[in-house]
C-alpha cells in the first residue's frame, strides 16, 4: 500500500522560448514533472491556531467557571487537558471540536487517523514547536510615501506533524488522498 508521504503528480510546466511562430506567437516548451502531492493547502496554520483556540475555551471555561479556578490556573489546567482530550479524539474520529468547526481532520502517511500515541505526541510537540516567525514587512500605499515598516508575525506549527508523519487536511480531501493511496499507477 502506498503512503502519502510517496504520492506524486504529474505537472505541466510551459516555459517561454525566445522564439515565436509564423502568426507571431510566442513558442513555449513544456516540461513534464512527477512533484510530491501537495497536501497541505493555504492559510492552514492560521486555521490550525484558531482550532487550537477554540479547542482550550470550553476546557478552560469549565476550569474556570465549574472549578472556580483563577484565569491562570484555568489556562494552566486547559492546555494538558487539550492536549490529552485532542490525542484521544483525534485517534476516535480524525479531529477535535476546533477542527471539526473549521472542516480539518489529521491522517497520518496511510491516510487513516492516527494512532493514539502518535496523536499524543503531535499534540504535545504542538506546544514546543509553536513558535512565531518574524517578518519584515512593508505596506502598500499611502504608507508606501512615508516608509513605514512593521515586523509582521507569522506561527508556524507544522513540525509536529512533519515529526509525526502526519497531514491536517480539509475533509473534502480525504476521498480523493484514499483513492489516490489505493489506486495503482503503472511505471
């Protein structure tokens, strides 16, 4: 059986000759490539960030509310619960209250939801990867006369799954990743 991680796709690429036909139209050469399949898809990591957010709310208004913890010791309380109840719903159903809200699920390389453990690791190595990435960056017009520059701050949280080998992908995904996993391509 075939895993994500081994998935390709064939892509056209047209590069433009100097040359041009008879009509005047520019000549293009074409390139064949077999590229990784691309799983991931834009805008994940705010997605992911904002799932990881509304899976600590309830958990951290029960602590707060029902427990009659301070805020701190709520949040403090929260995040192992997160992690905890993340690893055993990922490993049950694929993906989280944040995750089922927002349309994710989490497959590892076999296209299925991950295992208990290495769904409690990609948690857990979510908190020690989570870490903001800088950025130099400089508006657009009228700001553009004046100069003015601001750091813009990026998350990134995908080395836990790099770790892990596995994929948070939208839920419309998952057909076509299983018949691309189970389908066999001739050499």
């Amino acid at each position: 059986m075939k895993k994500i991680s081994e998935l390709k796709e064939r892509k056209i690429i047209r590069r433009a000759t100097r040359n041009f036909d008879l009509e005047g139209r520019r000549i293009y050469d074409e390139f064949e490539y077999d590229l990784p399949y691309k799983v991931d898809f834009f805008g994940n990591e705010k997605l992911r960030i904002i799932a990881k957010t509304i899976d600590v709310i309830p958990l951290f208004l029960v602590f707060f509310f029902y427990f009659q913890q301070s805020a701190i010791l709520s949040l403090i309380f929260s995040i192992p619960s997160v992690i905890l109840l993340g690893a055993v719903l990922e490993t049950l159903f694929g993906t989280t209250l944040g995750k089922r809200i927002l349309k994710l699920k989490v497959i590892d390389d076999n296209g299925n939801y991950p295992i208990i453990l290495k769904s409690l690791w990609r948690n857990f190595l979510c908190l020690v990867v989570f870490y903001p990435v800088f950025d130099d960056y400089i508006p657009m017009t009228p700001n553009e006369i004046l100069g003015i520059e601001h750091k813009e701050t990026n998350f990134t949280m995908h080395m836990n799954n790099k770790l892990c080998k596995t994929y948070i992908v939208k839920e419309n995904q998952i057909p076509e990743i299983r018949k691309l996993l189970n389908h066999k391509i001739p050499n």
